[in-house]
C-alpha cells in the first residue's frame, strides 16, 4: 500500500474509533485494528500517535472546507446571504454528523493539551483559524466586498461562535437554533465589510 493510502486509511480509521468510542479509546493497537494493519504500519506513517490524532483532526478541517467552499463561489449575491448560505451548510454538516464533529472537539482539545505539568500547546486552533480567513475571503470575493476590519481578527470571532454553535447543538441538537444563530453571525460579519463600489 502507498504511504499516502496508508495514512488516509489510518487517518480515517482514527476517526471511525473517535466517533464510535470516543478518544479515551483511541489507542495505536484500536486504530490499527480498525484500519485491518498491523501495529507497525502506524509508526511507519506517522512518526507518533500524537502525530496521527493531529492529522485526523486536520482531515476534518478539510472535509469541512469542501462541504462549504463551493457555496462561495457563486458570484451575485449579497455577502450576507453568502456568508448566511455557507454557515448553514456548516449547520447541515453538524447535524448529519454530530459523531465527527465531536471526534473534531475531542482531537482539537488534546492537541492543545501539554504534557504533565506543561503548559497548553498553543497552535491546535491554526488550521481552522486559518481555513475561515480563506473562506471569509473567498466570500468577500464573490459578493465584490471588501473587509473592514482585519480578516484575521473575523476569523477568530467567526470560528469562536461557531465553536458556541457546535458545542450547543451537540448538548440541545436544536437545528433550527443554530441555524438562527448561523444567520446571525452572518449578520455580524458582513456589518464589519464595505459596500462594493460603484
């Protein structure tokens, strides 16, 4: 098997144990069983288990880009409603999958967890942090916007009520509730960008 079959599949595998067991069970012997390798083929991979629960965390990052960029793209509407249209799919992608999202959390909190008597690593948010500034750019783009205010700083405050938005719907699975609470944070961003010109 390819090195890079080898890690998506042991990727993959760490999420299926993630969202079935939770991550106290996600031992390296538990995903290699579940990915059908012996216990060597993990070492082989990554060059730690910590290095694989990082990798599967960002794998969902990824799937969440995907499922969401190209609601972006389409030119011609407002950038609330863009903004609005790819928040609700984030929505959607909860509620279809409440297991990930929570394997996402459970994955994102131990990478930020130091060793015993450690501080926090800082970092483990980077990667969403760094995929909402894109899509927040993206957005701007398509609806012929500029941003305000710095979109580092939007895609913080963006990421940390998502954040509200996950971790509530997984206590309440309110759907409809996100949902509002999407639009409004859609609401909020766009008051921070410019009219298009013209």
């Amino acid at each position: 098997m390819p090195l890079e079959q080898r890690r998506a599949a042991l990727v993959e595998a760490t999420l299926a144990v993630v969202e079935r067991d939770g991550l106290a069970e996600a031992s390296a012997r538990a995903i290699v069983a579940e990915a059908g390798m012996p216990l060597g083929a993990l070492h082989y991979a990554f060059d730690s288990l910590d290095a694989l629960l990082a990798a599967a965390a960002a794998a969902v990052t990824e799937q969440e880009r995907l499922a969401v960029q190209h609601l972006l793209a389409s030119p011609g509407a407002g950038l609330e409603d863009t903004l609005a249209t790819g928040l609700s799919a984030y929505v959607d992608l909860l509620a279809a999958r409440p297991a990930r999202e929570l394997a996402f959390l459970e994955l994102t909190l131990q990478a930020s967890r130091g060793r015993l008597g450690d501080p926090p690593a800082p970092g483990a948010y980077a990667p969403a942090l760094a995929l909402m500034a894109e899509l927040l750019e993206a957005a701007a783009a398509a609806a012929d916007a500029r941003w305000g205010e710095p979109v580092d700083a939007l895609a913080r405050h963006a990421v940390a009520t998502l954040d509200g938005i996950t971790t509530t719907w997984l206590a309440d699975h309110d759907t409809d509730a996100a949902h509002e609470t999407a639009r409004f944070l859609a609401r909020a961003l766009a008051a921070c960008a410019t009219a298009p010109e013209g």
